[in-house]
C-alpha cells in the first residue's frame, strides 16, 4: 500500500534527513510535540509554528526486546521512549550502548530519568531509522 504521509509528518522527517529534530508548538499552553502533531491535544487548536529540538534528553520509559519480529534487528535490542530537551512530549527509538550481555546491568543503564543523546546515520534518508539513542556518559 502507498500512504500519504501529510504535510506535518514529511516535514519533520526531511528534517531527519538534514539531520534536525523538529517539534510542533503551541504558542496558548506552550507545549512542543514530538513526534510533531497538526493540532494541539489540550488546547484543540492548529500547531503551524515549528522548533528545533536539542539532541539531548531524559529516557521516560525503555524495554528489552527479547523476542523476533519481522523487519526488526535480530534481538535482544533496546527501545526506549525518551522526552527530549525542549519537548514536552517522548518519542521512541532504538537505544544503543547497553550492556545487553548483563541484563541486570542494562536494567540499571536504562532507568528513568537516564540521559541520551541522539545520534544519527552517516546518509540519513528522512526516515524515524535516521537516528537512534545512546546513552550519555
């Protein structure tokens, strides 16, 4: 199947492929949303103004995947929905730089509250795949 991906949603991913990270913004309760909406969840309102987002955040929930899915990366791999500097709102990916080998340890290096940073593909293509979190020293 084809599907239009619509106006608010192609242009954060050209943004990805430039390497940028872009939140939609309310300007009546100042709230940014990644990924970017066309309307505002609380105030109902269009969102027509943009900002760029720091490559820098906080994981705000995470998990282990232990099992296969088709078209997924061969597991165990970590996802992680992580709230980014400036957002108000998470956006999940792929989380590298966990000891996946000890999971006890990687419970610990994925907790809430965890900084990451974003890190992105040498050829982004403006896809979500563009870029991936790693976890902050």
């Amino acid at each position: 199947y084809l599907y239009s991906i619509g106006t608010t949603a192609g242009k954060f991913l050209s943004a990805l492929a430039g390497k940028q990270l872009l939140a939609t913004y309310c300007s009546q309760c100042n709230r940014a949303f990644v990924p970017p909406r066309s309307f505002c969840e609380e105030c109902f309102v269009p969102l027509d103004q943009w900002r760029e987002l720091s490559h820098t955040g906080v994981i705000e929930a995470a998990t282990i995947v232990s099992e296969s899915f088709p078209g997924m990366p061969v597991p165990p791999y970590a996802l992680a929905y992580v709230k980014l500097d400036g957002a108000d709102t998470a956006l999940g990916n792929f989380l590298r730089g966990v000891d996946l080998e000890n999971l006890a340890t990687a419970r610990y290096q994925m907790t809430i509250g965890t900084r990451v940073r974003v890190e992105f593909t040498d050829r982004p293509e403006g896809r979500i795949t563009d870029f991936f979190y790693v976890l902050s020293n």
